[in-house]
C-alpha cells in the first residue's frame, strides 16, 4: 500500500483542515473544535498508545464532527501493524445504516506514526505564529505532544 499522508492545518475561528492521504485513496474535511473538545488530546494519546509495546492490541474509537457530519476514527493495533479508519455519519446520530467508511489505511506502526508526527511537529512549531489557542478556541495538547514524540525519538521513527 501507498505511504500515508496526514496534513491538520492551522486551525482558524474554530475549524481545522484535515487531510489523509494513501496513493489513490484520499479523504479531505474540516473538524471542529466542539463538541469533542478533546478529539486532538485524545488523538495523540492514542498514537503513543500505537507505539507502546505493552500494549500489543486494541482499537481505539476516537469521535470528531464536522457539524452536522460525524466522524469516528478508528484504529486497531495488532502487533506491529495498525489499521486507521475514517467512518462518516450523516448526522449526530451516528447511525449505523447511514455509515460510510471514507479514508482506510493498513500498515506498519512506523509509518503511520511518522506521517502522524509530521503534521503535529508543523502544528506545534506553527503554534504561536498561527494562534493556535484563539484560533482553535482551546490550547494546543502539549503535554501528550511531547509524550508522543518522545516515544518517537525512542524508536528511532523520526
């Protein structure tokens, strides 16, 4: 399969560009900062779980909106490889007949750490010239930022 790509822009007035792409498989949006005020958080909380060999399985549904669409991205562990799903939902919801699945990837751990690594390494060292704070009307998650890249530097990912 094709090298993933993540690109997260700068937020502004509370959205955020998002992109994944896979070879020919591509998924563009936009996210807002509410109601999951904690979708970015819990993003790279889950990316660092990816990296942890004490955890060698699970899947992780992370909830984001576009408003009225909803997302789940969704990703599953096995060993050193990992599966991210982008599911959408019409609305709020989140029915199960009305999902679609709209950006898929399979591979190594590694690469899909890496390309995750890159957009937030840009978002962080972007933070203050973009305004991050006022822009996404929450602060930039710092602290599971550094979690997550120092477990990237460990394993030599970078």
């Amino acid at each position: 399969m094709a090298d993933l790509e993540v690109s997260f822009n700068s937020p502004q007035c509370g959205w955020m560009s998002i992109g994944f792409t896979a070879g020919a498989n591509e998924f563009h949006t936009t996210t807002a900062h509410a109601p999951h005020e904690h979708a970015l958080t819990e993003l790279l909380t889950v990316l660092a779980d990816l990296l942890d060999r004490d955890k060698p399985a699970f899947t992780h549904v992370l909830r984001w909106n576009r408003d009225p669409e909803e997302f789940d991205f969704v990703f599953h562990k096995a060993g050193q490889n990992a599966k991210v799903e982008i599911v959408q939902y019409p609305t709020d919801e989140r029915e199960a007949a009305e999902r679609e699945i709209v950006f898929f990837y399979e591979g190594a751990i590694n690469e899909i750490a890496r390309a995750f690594h890159e957009t937030f390494a840009q978002l962080y060292a972007d933070r203050h010239t973009d305004e991050f704070e006022f822009n996404w009307r929450q602060p930039f998650p710092a602290v599971e930022f550094a979690n997550f890249e120092s477990k990237i530097e460990k394993m030599r990912i970078v």
